[in-house]
C-alpha cells in the first residue's frame, strides 16, 4: 500500500526524533527551552542591572551624610565612622522600639582612624576585609525591612567617645520616596531594601572631615560629609 507523500515525510521526522533519544545515538536531543515567563523574569533582572550600572556608576545605592556637631568637650583629633547592620523592624508599639546601634547590631563595619589628613580618602568593605560580609549583604538583599544605622564617635584623649548617627528601617535609606533617601533611585514603591541586587562591596568616601577647638571653653567642632556606597558584584 502506497502512504501518501505528506505521511511518509511526518513518519520520517518522527521516526528521527526517536533516534534522537535513544541512549548512545551520537545526536544529543535538543535542549529544553526556558519557560517564557522565566525568560522574561531573567530579562527585566538583565535590563535593571544595567540600567544600574549606567546610572550609578556601577552602584545599586548611595546614603550620602554630613554630620556637624559643635560643643563637643574635649579637643577631637580624629573620628570613627560606623556602619551597624540589625535584623528585623524595630519594636512596635506605642514607644519606638529600639534603633540600630553598636550594642544591639547584628553585624558592624569601622572605619580606622580618620583625620584631617583623610579628605578624599575611600574606605572599601567587601569579603576580603570583613568576615560576615555575605552576612551583611543577605540582610540588605532578603526583602525585608531590617534596620541600619550610620554614627561618628570622637577621638579625644587618645579614647573614642560616642558621637552622633542616624538610625532606622532599611526603607528610610533606599526607598526614594522619603526625603532622607538621598539621591539614588535604585528601590521605589515595594521596595524595602536592595533585594533583587548582587552586592560586591560597601564603600565609605569620606569628602570633607574638619575639627576645630576653642582653647578658652576647651570645646570642638566637628564637620564631616560622606557618602556610602552600595556596590555592584563585578
């Protein structure tokens, strides 16, 4: 019986596709293919990161801080900044819970001793430099709104003595919507942290750093101004 020409042609193509499964035929069957809504998942993700990068220089955020105190009781003669990492919002209730500071955080970055001398100076914390880096930046990243806190102690008489920060949610840092944002773009509506970002490093650039000492009521004045930068993994 003669088949049709049609139905020889789809026989042979099935035939061959049998042939490119059978184990030990030298034609590998063809990959499967990314399901579409993945593939236009890992898009979007491809187009952000390098809208990012053009952006920011290669920075998923920026909190940019000056920080000026007067009547400080001793001469200053250098300054610690601090980066603290807390898990978890604060308390709730009618009393704010507890900010983020040194006694309570979870993970903390120092900077070394900074003076006068430092204007300019850039500060880099990544995983060669601190031991609970991938720690820090899974907080950053997980979606949650943990807690974050930016503070100056004073060097005075060879001791360092607290000094002032800013404490508080992670969306008070990245989300562009609150005036204390800073000038990133990188969160917007829905976003509490960094989620979604690959974070390489964390650096301090420290752009202005000034003290001053009034030897007749033996008081100082501190003026710094820097910015800490979220970075881009490479």
């Amino acid at each position: 019986m003669n088949m049709p020409r049609t139905l020889k042609n789809w026989v042979t193509v099935f035939l061959f596709a049998i042939y490119l499964v059978i184990p030990g035929t030298s034609i590998a069957a063809p990959p499967e293919e990314v399901p579409p809504i993945l593939q236009g998942v890992s898009d979007r993700l491809d187009a952000l990161e390098a809208f990012v990068r053009r952006l920011h220089g290669n920075k998923a955020a920026l909190i940019e801080r000056d920080i000026f105190l007067e009547n400080v009781d001793g001469m200053v003669d250098g300054v610690l900044i601090k980066l603290a990492f807390c898990s978890g919002p604060s308390e709730p209730g009618p009393v704010p819970g507890p900010g983020c500071i040194s006694n309570n955080a979870n993970y903390e970055f120092t900077t070394g001793t900074l003076t006068e001398n430092d204007n300019g100076a850039v500060v880099t914390f990544n995983a060669d430099s601190e031991p609970n880096f991938v720690e820090v930046v899974n907080l950053l990243t997980n979606g949650d709104d943990d807690r974050l806190n930016v503070s100056v102690e004073f060097l005075i008489n060879n001791s360092f003595v607290a000094g002032t920060g800013v404490s508080g949610e992670e969306r008070s840092f990245f989300f562009t919507g609150l005036p204390e944002a800073g000038p990133q773009v990188s969160s917007g509506i829905g976003y509490d942290d960094l989620e979604g970002f690959d974070i390489g490093s964390i650096s301090l650039s420290l752009e202005r750093i000034y003290f001053s000492y009034n030897e007749i009521d033996g008081k100082s004045s501190v003026t710094t101004r820097f910015g800490v930068f979220f970075e881009l993994a490479e």
